[in-house]
C-alpha cells in the first residue's frame, strides 16, 4: 500500500537574479512500512526535499498525497495536525527544550494532540524502555550526551505513533559509536514495520534502507535496492587469504 | 603480498608444532567469521610444499587407538622467511584498477556513458556497504570486527571517489 506519493515536486528560491532550483522535478513514492534514504552531498536539496515532504516548507509546484489525501495545498494548521498525528520529525540539531526533563519532552507531543496525562505518561515510559533512556528520564536535555539526545528526539518523534517517520541527517551531530547506537534503534524501528523517509550525505547510514535514491542538483539520478541477499561469509574480505 | 596461506601456517607454527586439523581449527578460530570453512587438503598441500622448501619438518607421532599424527614444526629457515615477511610492510591498496581502466578506456571508445558505468559501480558499492554492515552486527570476535571496519572504510573511500569521478565526468561534458 502506498503512503506517501510525491509527484514532480519543484522548489525553486530566486537569489537575486538567478533561480535556484533547490528541488528540480522529483518523483518520489513511499510504501507503507519502507525505509528510504535519500543520499547525495550538502546542497543537493535534499533536506529540502525532506521538508517539502513534511510541510515544513511548500513546494513551488508538484502534488504529493499522504494516503489518498492530497496534502500539498494544506494550510499551516493542516500541516501542523499531520506532523502532529502522521508524520514524525527528527533533525540532527535534536530541537529538544531544554528546560523540560526527557520525559516531559516526550510527553509533550502526545499532550499536544490531546491524550490524556496518563496514556501520554505510559506512552513516554514505553518509548524510554524502548530506546534504552529509562534512567535518563528525569535529566534535562543538556545533561545528556548527543546519542542521547537523538534517542529522546527519536522517541518525541514516535510519540503518536506516525505513520511515517522522517529523518533529517539524523546521526549528522554524532560520533561513530552513537550512529551506530541510532542506526539500530532506526534499523529496529523498521523492522516493527515503521516507515521512515532518511536523508543524509553518509552511505553507511543511507544503505541501512530497504531503498536509496541518489540525488543531485535537485534531481534523482539514481536508485538503489539494497538488502534482502544473502550475505557471504568473506564478503569484500576475500583476499585477506589468498588461497 | 597478501597473507598467503603459507604465511598463515607459518605464523601458526611459529608459536608451537602442530598438525593439519590443528592448524585448520586455528585458522578457523581467528577468522572463522569472515571466511568459508578452510579446506583441511589445501593446508597439507601447502604444508607439503613448505616441507619441499626446507620451511618446516614433520614428524608422525603414534597414537593408541589410531593412525599415527603427523606433526609439523618450523625449521630455522622458516622462522627466518617468517621474520621477513612479518618485517615487510604490507603496500597500501590504491584505485579498483579494473574499474578504473574500464572507466577510461571506455569513455575514450564511447562504448557507453562513463556516468552510466559510475552509477552501476555505486550500486555495487553500496549493496556491497550494505552486507558488511549488516555482517558487523554478527560478528563478535575483535579481529573480525577490525577486518570489517577496514572493509566499511575502504567502500566509503571509493564511494567517495566515485563521486569525484563523477564530477569530473559531468563538467567535462563531452566525454571523449
């Protein structure tokens, strides 16, 4: 079943006198429970693909339709409701409020989209056991270091159960041993069939994906289907021996 | 030179004697992870040729209940080959040189479009990123975790690389 269908999607910012075309016709769709990464180098647009897709920014033309919904022309208030039920965010900057502990932060979204203090609180407590932060639920956000930090957005993001989860250069912050711990919780996430929408310029992180789209200049240059083979033993380590 | 299998036996020797399913175990036990299981034949095969080189002895030793064990051991020329090779630095692996002629040649001969040729090299790279991370999380032992981790870091290099090649390509238009 398709969730999100994007349909030659342009963005263009006039500077000056010249137009940049920051999103340049891209076609893109997501399946219920898939994880597609969009990979390519800074400048590309491919965070402002992202934000397009999250109505965080409004494209210059093209449609794109959540379900069977069409969405490009919400309002403000519209967008804001689907992030708050459907689409979940994560940034690299994190974006936690510091002057409220984790749990409140996780709490907060469920608050918003009118749970009650309780199902919010069960919800939060759920998530911090999931994404191993349970200890760190009283801290503020500066207390924490930046694997946490990402874990605790991570569980903000998922607090109203979205249907679509999408990341932007989520590990882009952190050091090798916290991408990886944010690789997993992501991995794991799609293994219980989240959907997640990825962007990041580090092919480590992007090949985690069922699907990678290689983007340039605003466009889609190429894609790549990834997994699903059966891993050899030497695996690019063949000539360690060689026989 | 890479690691041979005569330097691996050779190495293994050198810390006491011992004989072919010995050895197999032990190769088994330090990189059993990243690599098929070893072929006992192969090892006595170059532990024959090693004997043939005056790099190692053997000796059968008997045994109560079955046939007697043929145990090797390394002879003072093997320690030295040993030594020298251990002395010798490996040499750095540089380009993927067969994709890096193909790119060339190719785009010299218009046989097809270089981008066309980087792209399936970056599918390739990628999938390939793909399995060795997925096999990072399986395996346990410290030296298959370091041999995957070069593995991760030689890709993303290439990758890398790729990408320059790429840009190169496009901005020079006429690929000729």
């Amino acid at each position: 079943m398709t969730l999100l269908r994007a349909v030659a999607l342009h963005r263009h910012f006039t500077v000056g006198d010249t137009v940049v075309r920051a999103v340049d016709g891209i076609d893109l769709t997501v399946e219920a429970g898939e994880f597609v990464s969009v990979m390519g180098p800074s400048g590309c647009g491919k965070s402002t693909l992202l934000h397009l897709l999250g109505g965080l920014d409004r494209p210059t033309s093209g449609e794109i339709h959540l379900d069977d919904e069409r969405v490009d022309g919400l309002k403000e208030a519209g967008w804001a409701r689907l992030r708050r039920r459907r689409i979940g965010f994560v940034f690299q900057a994190y974006n936690l409020i510091d002057d409220l502990s984790v749990r409140d932060n996780l709490e907060l979204p469920a608050v918003l989209a009118g749970a009650s203090a309780q199902q919010s609180r069960a919800r939060a407590a759920e998530l911090l056991d999931q994404l191993g932060i349970g200890a760190r639920a009283d801290v503020a956000p500066a207390h924490l270091s930046g694997g946490e930090r990402q874990r605790v957005a991570i569980g903000r993001a998922l607090m109203n159960r979205p249907d679509l989860l999408l990341a932007d250069e989520p590990t882009g912050a952190l050091d090798s041993r916290a991408t990886s711990e944010v690789l997993q919780i992501l991995g794991r996430l799609h293994a219980g069939g989240q959907a997640i929408v990825l962007v990041t310029h580090d092919p480590r992180v992007a090949t985690l994906a069922d699907r990678l789209l290689t983007v340039r200049d605003g466009q889609v240059v190429d894609e790549t289907r990834l997994g699903g083979g059966t891993a050899s033993p030497v695996l690019g380590l063949g000539d360690l021996l060689e026989r | 030179m890479g690691l041979t299998m005569r330097h691996a036996l050779l190495a293994l020797l050198s810390k006491e004697p011992a004989h072919g399913y010995e050895l197999k175990h032990a190769i088994e036990a330090e990189l059993g992870e990243l690599w098929p299981p070893v072929n006992v034949g192969q090892i006595y095969k170059t532990l024959g040729r090693l004997k043939a080189d005056g790099l190692v002895r053997s000796a059968d030793v008997a045994q109560a209940s079955r046939p007697d064990k043929r145990v090797f051991e390394l002879t003072a020329a093997g320690r030295d080959e040993l030594n020298a090779w251990v002395d010798q630095p490996a040499p750095a692996v540089r380009v993927k040189d067969e994709f890096f002629t193909k790119l060339v040649l190719v785009a010299r001969a218009k046989v097809v479009d270089p981008l066309v040729l980087i792209d399936r090299q970056r599918r390739a790279h990628l999938r390939e990123l793909r399995s060795v991370t997925d096999l990072a999380a399986t395996v346990t032992g410290m030296a298959a975790r370091l041999a995957v981790e070069g593995a991760v870091l030689h890709l993303q290099a290439d990758l890398k690389w790729l990408e320059r090649c790429e840009q190169a390509f496009t901005n020079r238009g006429d690929t000729a």
